[in-house]
C-alpha cells in the first residue's frame, strides 16, 4: 500500500473547538478531511477488491429499517437492541431504527427479494456507516463504518472457512497484524447449548453472590452473555465455569474440526476461544474475532459468525448463513499512518497572462487525458504556485511562461528531483503519461 513518492497520513485529525459558529459534530460522530479521508476511501476499495475475488458482490440496504427487524434480527437480550438503537417515529407514525449492524438488513432483503430461491449461495458484501449510542471512547463512536460479507443459503463448514480466509486476506494485504479468536457457540436445541445452558444456569447460580449485577439478571435472560461481561468480579467467576465446546453436539462438534482443519490446510492461524460468545443474539455455531494489539479496550477489529436461525426469526424459511464485519474506524487506528498516491500527476504553472488563460485548457486537456492536474486558482506569482505544486502531490510542475508558449513548448520540472526538460505542448500527454 505504500509508494515511493506516497505521502504518509495520519488516520484522524482531532477537531478543533468550534469557537466561530459554535456548532460541532454529534457527540461520538467525526468529520474525515483530507488527507486522512482519501486513506479511508483507499481501504474501503482495497476491501471491495480484496472480497469480489472470492465472488461477493456489493449490496445496499437503508440506514434505517423497521424497528423489528433489528430488535427481532438481532435480538432482545442484545445491548445493541436494549440500549444503544437510535429509534425514532417517522410522520406516519412507523417506528424504525438507523441500523445498527448490516447482518438483520441484509437477510431481511435477501427474502424480500427472494435471492434465497435463486443460485446458492448468495454471496453479498457492504460498505457502510452503521449507528450505536454507546458510550464514545477511543475506537467506539456513535457513528462507524463497517465492511462486511455475508453468505446465504450454505451450511458446509467450507463457507465459514471461505469467510475467515477474506477477512484474513484483507488484513494480511493491509499489512494489519492479527489474532484470529474461534469457538464454536453450538446450536440452540437441547442435545446441543440447551443442555449446556442448563450446566452453565446451575454454575452461575451456585457463585451468584460472586456475580456483578447486571450479570445476575443475565442468568434467566441470556446466561452465555455472562461471558462477555467487563465486569471483574464476573470475569474470575466465568474463568472456571464450564465451557460450551465441552457441550457440544456431535454435529456441531464435527462442524467445528472441519473448519479448523480448511484453515490449516491453508495456513490460516487462530486461537481456539471457548469463553469466546459475541455480543449478538442471531449466532449459530461458528463465532470469531479479529483482535490487534495497541488498540487498548477496543480492539476487536471486526468480528462475525453463523446464523442458521436469523432468517426464520425474520419470518422467513430456513436459510443458513454466515458473515463478517469489519470496523474500519479501528482498522484506520491500527494501521497508523498511511501512504497515499498522489491524486494528480502534472500542476500547470503559468506565467503571465497569456499563460494564466491557457491554464484550464491545458489542465482540462491532460485530464481529458486521464492524467491527473491542478493549476493555480488564487491568483498567486510563480512561487506560490510552485509552493501548491509541491503541496498537490503532483510529480512534475509544467510551467508555461511568455517564452515557452512562443515555443509551442512547457518546461516540465520533476519534483522529486529537481530536473527539468523543454517538452512540445502537443506532446505533453504522451510524455506526462509514459
Ligand atoms: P460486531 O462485533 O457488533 O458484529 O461489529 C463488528 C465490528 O464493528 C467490531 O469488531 C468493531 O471493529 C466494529 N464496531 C462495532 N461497534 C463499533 C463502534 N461503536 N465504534 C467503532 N467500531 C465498532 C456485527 O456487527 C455483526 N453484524 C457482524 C456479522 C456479520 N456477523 C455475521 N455477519
């Protein structure tokens, strides 16, 4: 991702205090300026790139959906749905929420517009703005952008094998090192986490005194989400509590060894994690999570799982399904600064007024040309041009005064190097472009 002339960026500027208009961003959203948000958008086409080669292809849902599909979707024992969905009551009176995740929508609009009847899998990848009132820190915002897969209408161990190598692909391509986490959540019925909930219900209620509070009532709601609490007191409880990979039933167990033995078989690292559960309800079996270093407490850079039963909890028929996220805020924080390709190539500098008005037509032409120009817009003498030539990232000045254009002729100046040659204006684009 780096280049010889690229130009690092830092991932983020901090705002400044809005002394003129006293207005700021929502609290817990950003703005992304330039450069930083050219290093973004680089990413995010490294990302489209990077997950069409294993055949997903883009797909866009709203921002916002009805209400139930996300407190339905992704479940009623979520913190996502109890406490961070921005709901709101339109003018004709609907209740619907800015989506909080992409994983609900995407199913809800596979069965809408029945991809799920045509050719198996349905393999679709996002790119978006997602929205969750939680409390900001560094790495968690109200606003984030996810780039997610999900694959429809497979239950081979091989898709969910297939959907970790993308994620890892990306990161390794970017450069990003990571900790791949992987357990098995099981399935609901009871010869599977049923019985192990059972198990884990009557360890939980033996050390309940030991329990923070919040995860008490956790126990009748959703005990495996005790696993994921930041408690302290919880977490050295849940330390020694039984594990639901020791519970798991004889189908899941031998879905679990598949996938673990497709990424062996590619050389695709991971840490088994049994504590390991996620912070949504919709998940089946296969849970992972992508973690890095130096992040602090948010690292888990993106994060996915199986969700054999979402479809027919969003009233559809059976359909089994697999997917990721990845936060591209944390990815943006992980990477660090980032080195980008100058935009434009050639900055037209003119001398005099003839050459002032030969500008635009010259810049247009080069661009025309699909190579990248600027010129000067603000009036400024030859060394502030020079100066925002340098500033463009443009690798050659070309520099038309009285002389040159008597000539038929630009003096084109490398910029890296300092050299500098007379070039035929009607050559300019063979050479700019070699
Ligand atoms: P998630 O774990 O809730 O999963 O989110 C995925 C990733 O989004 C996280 O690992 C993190 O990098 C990023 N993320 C989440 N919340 C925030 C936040 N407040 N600020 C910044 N980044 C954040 C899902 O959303 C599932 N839909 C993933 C999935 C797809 N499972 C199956 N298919």
């Amino acid at each position: 991702m780096t280049t010889e002339l690229g130009r690092s960026c830092k991932p983020y500027t901090e705002p400044m205090a809005p002394e003129e208009t006293g207005f700021s961003a929502p609290r817990g959203t950003r703005d992304l300026l330039p450069p930083a948000s050219s290093a973004w958008q680089k990413v995010i086409r490294y990302a489209q790139d990077s997950f069409s080669k294993a055949g997903y292809q883009p797909v866009e849902t709203p921002a916002f959906e009805q209400t139930e599909v996300f407190a339905r979707g992704v479940g009623a024992t979520s913190e996502v749905v109890t406490k961070q969905m921005y709901t709101f009551t339109d003018q004709g009176g609907r209740s619907l929420t800015l989506r909080p995740e992409a994983t609900a929508s995407v199913v809800r609009a596979v069965l809408e517009n029945n991809l799920h009847r045509g050719a198996l899998p349905v393999k679709l990848a996002y790119f978006g703005w997602m929205y969750r009132q939680e409390r900001p820190q560094k790495g968690r915002y109200r606003q984030f952008f996810q780039l997610g897969i999900e694959a429809l209408g497979a239950s081979a161990a091989t898709v969910d094998a297939e959907v970790i190598e993308v994620a890892d692909r990306f990161y390794k391509g970017l450069g990003l090192k990571t900790i791949l986490k992987l357990n098995s959540i099981g399935h609901p019925g009871e010869s599977c986490r049923g019985s192990y909930n059972d198990a884990l219900v009557a360890y939980l209620r033996e050390h309940e005194a030991s329990l923070a509070e919040e995860d008490r009532a956790r126990i009748a709601t959703n005990p495996l989400r005790t696993f994921d609490s930041k408690e302290s007191s919880t977490i050295a409880v849940m330390s020694e509590a039984p594990v639901i990979t020791d519970h798991l039933c004889s189908d899941c167990a031998e879905h679990f060894v598949t996938i673990r033995s497709a990424l062996d078989a590619v050389g695709i690292e991971y840490e088994l994690d049994p504590r390991l559960v996620r912070g949504l309800d919709y998940y089946t079996r296969t849970a992972f999570e992508f973690v890095a270093g130096d992040l602090g407490a948010q690292n888990a850079v993106g994060g996915g799982g199986r969700y054999d039963g979402l479809a027919e909890v969003l009233g559809g028929p059976p359909v089994p399904g697999i997917g990721f996220a990845l936060g591209l805020d944390r990815i943006m924080l992980a990477l660090g600064d980032i080195a980008l390709e100058p935009a434009v190539t050639a900055y037209v500098v003119a001398l005099g007024d003839e050459a002032i008005r030969e500008a635009f037509p010259l810049a247009t032409r080069l661009r025309r040309a699909g190579i990248g120009c600027e010129f000067d817009l603000m009036g400024r003498q030859m060394k502030g041009q020079m100066k925002d030539a340098v500033r463009s990232g443009a690798r050659f000045a070309v520099i038309i005064g009285e002389a040159e254009l008597e000539a038929g002729e630009a003096t084109v100046k490398d910029l890296a190097t300092g050299e500098q040659e007379r070039v035929a204006l009607d050559r300019l684009e063979e050479w700019l472009g070699a």
